[in-house]
C-alpha cells in the first residue's frame, strides 16, 4: 500500500468543502465513491474511511490556525437527503485488525479536537443533519455542541453497530449519549439496538438532537442558530491567521528527518528512536512576532512533525515495539520560549500553539507501543521537552557528575498539557502520594541525575559504566515481550487517577472494541462484519463470557 499521508490542504480536499463567512464556517460532507484510501470498496452514502478523516482533521486545525475570525462552525452534508453513513464497512470488513484499531484511534483523536476548539478556543460545532445520519456519520455529530435535524419523515439518526454488525460504535458514540448528552440509560439501550434508528420528535424527546425543522425551514434554522452561537461565542481572537505550511521532511523506509524532529526505525530490532532538537536562532519577541514566524515558530514546528512521525510510525511500522525518544539542544533555549508561551497564554494564537503541544503529546500517550526516555550529555528535557519524559513508560538518566545534563520543570508543567485524565503528567506520575508530587514540583531546572532519581522523576540513573549495557537489556527485553500484553499493560498504567468522557472511550469502549474486532461473531468466516452485504446471516457463538 502507498504510504499514507496525513498532510491535506482544502484545495486538495476530495471529501470535504471548506467555507467561510465571516464568523461561520462550514464544513460540507460530500465524499467521492470512487476515492477511498485503497481499491476495494466504494465510499457509498457518504460512508467514510481513514482519507475522509485525515481530510477533517486538517480542516478543523486549519480553522483554528488560519482563520482566527470563525466562532462556529456548521458540519453538515452536501447530499441530498444523506448526511452520513458512518465508517465504510467494506473497509472495516477488509482492514487487519491493527488498521481497524489505529483508525478507530484516529477518528477519536479527531472528534476530540473538536470538542476540545468548542471548550478552549471558543470555535463551537453545531451538525446541521440534513438527512440520515448513521452510525459513524452520527457519532461525529455528538462531538457537536448542537445537533439540529431535518424533519421530513425521512431522516433519522442511528447507532446500528450492534444489531447490524456485531460491533460497536466506536467513535466514542456509547459513552458520549450517556456522558455528554445525558440520555437516560434505558432510552440509550433502546436506541443502540435499533438498526432504523430514530426521527424527529422522539429523537428531540431522547435528547438525540436538540432541535427538529421540516426541510422547507431547515435553513434558516440552521443560520439562525449558527449565527447566535457566533454571538455568543468566547472566542477572542482578531488579526490575520498563519498559515500552516507543509511539513519539511526527507523520508526514507526507515527515517524521517524533519527540521526539529528525526525518526531513525530498526525493524530488525523492533525500535524507532526520535529526536527532538531544541530551538536555534534568536526568540521572537512577541505575539506579532509569533505570527510573523508562521508554522516555523519552533513550539508549533515541534508539534507538527512530532505527530506526523507519530501517526506515520502507528501505520506503517506495526512491529516496532518500543521508541526510544531522546532530546538534543540549548535548555534554557527551550525554558525561553516556555517563558514567552506562559506570558502570552490568553493570546489566541499563542494559545493554539499551546492546545497543539496538548494534543500531540496526548497522541503519544495513545500510541500503543512502549516509550522509553533517554537522558543523555546534550539533552533539553526540560519545561514542556520534559512532558516527552513524563509520558514515557521509563525514563533512565545517565549519571556523570562530570557533565551537566539538565533536567527540571518551567512554567508550562503545572497545567498546560493536562492527560486525557483531566491531570498532568506529573500529578498523574505521583498519584496519591501528594509529599512526592509537592517536592517534584520544586524541580526548576537544571537538576542533576542524583536529584532527579530522589524526586522521582526519572526512574534509573546508571552511570557511564553501566549505561551502555543496561540500556541493550531493557530495550532487548521490552521488544521481546509479547506486544498485546504491552499494550494492555501500559494502557492499563498510563492513565492512573480520576476516569473521564476521554478515559472512557480510549479506555473501557476501545478495550472492549480492540476485543470484538477479534471474534468471530463479528470478523470471523461466518461473521457479521464479513457476510455484510451478502446474502447469508451471520452465525454467531451465543455463549457469553
């Protein structure tokens, strides 16, 4: 398969069309059959696979970034009497199970980035469901702040996963009725077992939809509420937007070399090593100067390419097993630029480049393989760079008082990059032992190795001696290990502390996903999933566990 790109532009959209109109953007659905990622199936009924979301997920960043006058933006559907329905089976039917699960990852990440331009940045979601809305097409609906449906007798929303294919929905759709909508339990199991799903009235009724209009008033309802939550909107940015250039990298089979990232995959030895260099050159002073940057503000080049060798190595690279992330540059360079992020916080643009690290580091700590950190002469671990630390599953430093490796907090640790557990990673690291997370907290960098190990805060300090051998072993004996059982261990061990909407549905909905996109009820010869379409009934194993 050729590789897959997660850059898109909206001139190259095939699924999507972007609109603006002063404070209102729309983002109309109207996905090409015959462009699917990969031959095999067609894209019927504004059906979806992984390029319509790769297209999404560009739009709703790029909203963000380039076009700071948008408050709300209207999802809806270019067809006529469809808005969607959902993921494509045919795809699903026909992906490994890897694909399935990393795409289901990936549709997740990007619903909650919606939500997440609605809470932090003031860019609200209203769905304008023109038509049937299925499935997955439904479940992107409930990432809206407002969902209005057309009342023609016709168009229904649905949840169908589980009596239709034995599956569930699994793009948050089970967590968020309950969660988010707070749909009573029992009319939230009635309706997930419906394949018809359900229309107008009674869908208001649930709390399915917040409002209904027959189709000869459906527009102007749709302005009008579009309009008044651009009124309302607590989005306080002005001035021209940046414009989020392409991504700079050379890629080989087994590198990628960025400008402030480089991805070196040893598929022999089941590891990738990332880099992340600090930043060169003088510091821009100011928000204007920040825009003037561009996409080549150092924090924001940071993010961008660290979460395309993310996604890239999740797709491509099922066998690596263990990233080995180090960091390489100026400490106080990297505190500098964390100073100037802190001090411009409530700026607009400022604040998505802080949302943008949030996000990213957050796609690391869902990336199901084992990360170790590792702290060597010339690393930058330190204010936001120390997160990449925080979030791994070990961190070893290299203890050599003859040479300073700094390491330490800045301003941006105390809570900016927040866990999907609603903590950071430091609270998260010292859960339930408030003595060890208080003195941590006093960690302003540089600390030394020494110091680091008694707070806590890496977790082996070998010396030179011992470096090079201690490193081989753990790194030969993690990739050893067996991958489902790393995978469930460190999901298991990441997310310590209170649950959330976003625990849940990384944590229970994708565990029980991951465990039905296994059997044979759903993927099996005789399985729901496989015989979709066809002229047989699925044959099931009714034994329960």
């Amino acid at each position: 398969m050729k590789p897959i790109s997660f850059e898109a532009h909206p001139s190259d959209y095939r699924h999507w069309r972007l609109s603006t109109d002063g404070p209102v953007a729309t983002l109309a659905l109207d996905v090409r059959e015959d462009a699917g990622l990969v031959p095999g199936y067609q894209l019927k009924l504004n059906s979806y696979d992984l390029s319509v979301d790769i297209e999404l997920a560009d739009a709703v960043e790029r909203l963000r970034f380039e076009h700071p006058e948008v408050r709300t933006v209207v999802i809806t559907s270019a067809k006529d009497r469809v808005f969607s329905a959902g993921a494509n089976i045919y795809m699903l039917g026909s992906s490994s199970h890897s694909f399935k699960v990393n795409f289901c990852k990936f549709t997740n990440e990007t619903r909650l980035a919606i939500e997440e331009a609605s809470r932090e940045s003031g860019q609200t979601y209203l769905a304008a469901l023109n038509g049937i809305a299925s499935g997955g097409g439904y479940e992107l609906a409930l990432a809206a702040d407002e969902i209005l449906l057309v009342d023609d007798g016709n168009a229904a929303v649905a949840l169908p996963e589980a009596p239709l294919l034995a599956v569930l929905p699994g793009t948050g759709g089970l967590t968020r009725l309950v969660d988010k909508r707070m749909v009573r339990r029992d009319r939230a199991d009635v309706f997930s077992t419906l394949v018809e799903g359900i229309k107008g009235k009674r869908a208001r009724e649930w709390k399915l939809v917040d409002e209904i209009a027959p189709r000869s008033k459906f527009d102007e309802l749709v302005r009008q509420r579009a309009e008044a939550r651009a009124a309302s909107s607590a989005r306080r940015a002005d001035g021209p937007g940046i414009t989020l250039a392409p991504l700079e990298a050379e890629r080989s089979e087994t590198s990628i070399d960025y400008r402030t990232v480089r991805v070196r995959i040893r598929p022999e030895a089941r590891t990738a090593a990332i880099e992340v260099r600090g930043p060169e050159g003088p510091l821009p002073a100011t928000p204007e100067a920040i825009r003037e940057s561009g996409a080549s503000f150092w924090p924001l080049a940071v993010a961008r390419e660290l979460d395309d060798a993310l996604l890239h190595l999740r797709f491509h690279h099922e066998t690596i097993g263990l990233l080995l992330i180090r960091t390489v540059g100026d400490a106080e360079a990297v505190l500098a630029y964390d100073r100037l992020l802190h001090e411009h916080a409530s700026h607009w643009l400022v604040k998505e480049v802080l949302l943008k690290l949030r996000r990213t580091f957050k796609r690391l700590d869902q990336t199901a393989r084992s990360v170790f950190a590792l702290i060597e002469p010339g690393s930058c671990f330190v204010g936001s760079l120390l997160e990449l630390a925080l979030a791994a599953d070990r961190s070893y430093m290299l203890d050599d008082p003859s040479k300073e490796i700094p390491l330490g907090l800045g301003p941006l640790n105390d809570r900016w990059f927040p866990m999907a557990n609603g903590l950071t990673r430091l609270e998260t690291r010292f859960w339930g032992d408030p003595d060890g997370l208080a003195s941590a907290r006093t960690a302003e960098a540089p600390i030394g190795a020494e110091e680091a190990l008694d707070l806590g805060l890496v977790t082996f300090a070998p010396d030179e001696l011992d470096w090079d051998d201690e490193l081989r072993i753990a790194c030969e004996e993690r990739a050893g290990f067996s991958p489902d059982a790393m995978t469930g261990m460190e999901a298991s061990l990441r997310f310590a502390g209170p649950e959330t909407m976003e625990t849940k549905i990384f944590g229970r909905l994708s565990a029980w996903q991951n465990w039905i996109f296994q059997r044979p009820n759903a993927v099996g010869e005789k399985g729901a999933l496989t015989l979709y379409g066809k002229q047989s009934l699925p044959e099931f194993d009714w034994r329960r566990t």
